[in-house]
C-alpha cells in the first residue's frame, strides 16, 4: 500500500513548481507573513483576528482575501487525517522560517504525529551555486526532494520553543537558541536576523535599514525602483516581499532623496551611516514582530545583545 503523504509548501509561486513534479498526496499552501506584525502561538480565532487587522491595516488585504488563502488552507492543514508523512518546502530565509515553525505548530496539535522531512534551499552535490528553491529548475527541485532533510523529535522541540518564543513577548530568550544544533540548517542565521531587526543602540535605525543605505551610499542607484530592486537582491536572510521592501524604503524616506544623478544619502543617512546620531525618536512607531514591540528594545551591535527599555 502507497504511503500518504502531505506537502506543506510556503506559497503560489513554489507550489506550483513543486506540482510539476507530480508527487502524490494532498497540498496546503501556506500564504503569510509572519515575519512582520502581531502574532500568538496558538493559530486559531483569535490569532486569525489578529493577523487580519494588522495585515488590512497595513496592506490593504481584505478579511475576504486571508479567508480564502490562508485561513481555508490551515483549516484544511487541521482537517487532514490519515497521512504517513509530510514534507515541508519552505525557503532558507527568515520570512520562510517563521510559517514554517507556524505550520510545525499547527501540526503538532494533531493526535497522530506523522514523520517530517523538509526541503530547503541548500547547495546538493553537483550543483554549481547555491539558488533559493523557487528558482531551480524541475530537475534540481526533484534532486532537493530526493535529499530532503528527516527531522527528528528534537529538530521538532526546537522548532515549537521558537516559535513560541517568537510568539512572546521578550526576543531575548531567542539569543541562546542561536547555538542549538538542529538539522534546520538556516535556524540560527534566521533568528539572528531577527535579532538584528531591532533598532541599532547608537543609530536607531536596524541591520537591514542601515543595509539599504549602505546600497545608497555604494552603488550608483538611479531612482526608487532601481533601489527597490538592489534592496530586494542584497537583503541576505530576510526574504522580503516587493510590499515589505517598499515599505521599510518609505520608512527611511528621510535618509535619502532624488537628484538629477540619482539617489543619494541626505544629511541624516550619512548621520545614521557614520553613527553620529540616533534616530530612534524618528523611526519609532507600534510595529511588533511576533509577540514584541519593535521598539520596545535595542540592539547592541558589540556584544549582539538584546537591551529592555
């Protein structure tokens, strides 16, 4: 008798490659971003309320909308029964990470615990250059299923402390689970990312801001989509949507400015790239990642520390 399998995949553009595969079994696709807002550990009414608000507020999605694509697929994830196994396509970044320790969550309250294997973007044997799973091709992504990674009840433990402690409201707790070995090859980069999202002790502004105006300062950017683009390419761990990107870019609107020649550093984002001043006051607003409120700490870059205010 065939094994039953159930594929977990973090959105449209993976599932659909994932699908030309043919592998049997049923789909949910995780469509979220959990990286960004308000979150709860329990994915339920409650935590679905949450999530609608902050992300119509903030993006203009509908109630309609997150029904449809997310809250129908987790209640088809929470519905599944049967199944021998399931996979997890989830990319090696800090926005794949967080619905992938969401979707473990979810799969943790069911009574029977089916094995988990996950497929992540890693550099196989024979591959030339390491490539986010979204854009292998058909061959590759077959290679990366036929050598996904079997987590054991460890890998699974730690996923749920995470996300719980993501979930909570004191990200310090995160730091220690930096040096925890797990098979989750990208965990501990992903939350030091994380980490690092807090607003920087001496300039206010965090790591990835003061990475895109480092790109300001070093790369001939002609105007705000050239920028979007570099923004997008050099962001490392985050995993950024194009909506994230513009976003955070007209947050720091007053770091830089359109000239003939093109963008360029105003007099504040050469202050916050040299150091010489915080902008703390500037910046702060009410976003939460997870469970904590942004500004609610601060980032020490000497001692990669996490300060209460």
């Amino acid at each position: 008798m065939e094994n039953k399998t159930l594929h977990i995949v973090n959105g449209d553009s993976l599932a659909e490659q994932m699908q030309e595969l043919n592998l049997p079994g049923e789909l949910v696709i995780w469509r979220e971003l959990l990286c960004e807002g308000p979150t709860q550990k329990e994915v339920d009414q409650e935590f679905f309320k949450i999530r609608k608000k902050y992300l119509k507020k903030t993006y203009d999605i509908s109630a309609e909308n997150y029904d449809e694509r997310f809250i129908s697929e987790v209640k088809k994830l929470k519905s599944l029964k049967n199944y021998d196994n399931v996979v997890l396509w989830f990319e090696f970044d800090l926005f794949c990470h967080i619905n992938m320790l969401a979707a473990i969550s979810c799969l943790s309250e069911k009574e029977h615990q089916a094995p988990i294997s996950l497929v992540c973007s890693k550099k196989l044997k024979g591959e030339k250059e390491f490539q986010p799973l979204s854009q292998l091709n058909i061959k590759e992504l077959n290679n990366h299923y036929e050598n996904r990674i079997e987590l054991n009840s460890e890998d699974i433990e730690v996923a749920l402390l995470i996300w719980e402690l993501y979930c909570g409201n004191n990200p310090m707790k995160l730091k220690p689970q930096i040096k925890v070995k797990t098979n989750f090859e990208y965990l501990s980069s992903c939350i030091r990312a994380h980490i690092e999202r807090f607003p920087n002790s001496i300039t206010g502004i965090n790591t990835l801001e003061r990475n895109v105006l480092k790109l300001i300062e070093n790369q001939d950017i002609k105007n705000e989509n050239h920028l979007l683009g570099y923004a997008l390419q050099y962001q490392g761990y985050y995993g950024y949507s194009d909506s994230q990107m513009r976003r955070l870019l007209k947050k720091l609107s007053i770091f830089y400015k359109q000239e003939d020649e093109g963008i360029v550093l105003t007099e504040e984002g050469k202050l916050a790239l040299e150091g010489k001043k915080n902008f703390y006051r500037n910046l702060k607003n009410e976003e939460y990642f997870g469970g904590a409120r942004m500004y609610d700490f601060l980032y020490e870059s000497e001692s990669h520390r996490l300060l209460k205010l």
